[in-house]
C-alpha cells in the first residue's frame, strides 16, 4: 500500500509536470526565508512551553 501511495505521490504535487507554482528561473529572497525560519522557530518554542504547561512529555519516536 506504502508503495502505490509513494507512486501517486510522484505523480501529482508541488513537483508534478503541469505544476505552475514557481517560475523555472524563480529567484529565493533570503531574508523571506530567514523571517520564516524565525517565525517557525517561534511558533514551535511557544507551542513547546504551552505543551510543558499542560503537563505533556516529550518522547523520542
């Protein structure tokens, strides 16, 4: 089932032929992606801390 799922996953997405998503000579603004980064981290540590206060654990998987 993985198998046929991770085929139809190779067809349609993001990445597929008929994608017009991103422009093939797109460029990458650094700092739109640093401010990402930033904001993901923050969205993570105050979501981290909320867990912790709810009395969650942390395993590893």
């Amino acid at each position: 089932m993985e198998d046929r799922a991770a085929k139809v996953d190779a067809l349609f997405g993001a990445q597929d032929g008929m994608c017009t998503l991103h422009a093939p000579n797109e460029r990458v603004l650094f700092s739109k992606l640093r401010n990402t980064v930033v904001a993901m981290c923050a969205f993570v540590e105050e979501y981290a801390a909320d867990f912790r206060s709810r009395g969650g654990t942390a395993t590893a998987a």
